[in-house]
C-alpha cells in the first residue's frame, strides 16, 4: 500500500497493511515564516518516513491577537 492508501482505508475503516504512522513537533526557530516552517515540515518527513504530515502552526498563534 502506499501511504495515501493506508491513510484512506484506515479513515474508511477497511482493511491496511499496517497501521498508518505520524507524529509531530514544533519547529520553534522555523514557524514564524510559512515558508521555513513548509522547509522543516518536508525535512521531518523525509527524515522519518511517515505516512501523513501534521501541520504544526506557530505554537503560540491563539494568543497573537491578544497583544
């Protein structure tokens, strides 16, 4: 199976090779551009193979409309 198809047929409860694998953390020194935050999203997935990619956003964007 391919990662998408793992990730599809476990959303649809079907049968998968595998259960589909992800974890995630936050790149502090990278998530305040969209752009470096993208770069170190693709460098953590290619670096451990996982089957999706949870965007992690800046870790403190629920307080920046606050001041």
């Amino acid at each position: 199976m391919t990662k998408r198809e793992r990730v599809e047929a476990a959303v649809h409860g079907r049968p998968v090779d595998r259960v589909p694998v992800s974890f995630w953390r936050h790149h502090p020194h990278e998530e305040m551009r969209a752009e470096t935050l993208a770069d170190a999203l693709a460098v953590f997935q290619r670096r451990h193979d996982l089957d999706f990619v949870k965007m992690m956003p800046n870790a403190c964007y629920y307080t920046e409309d606050w001041g």
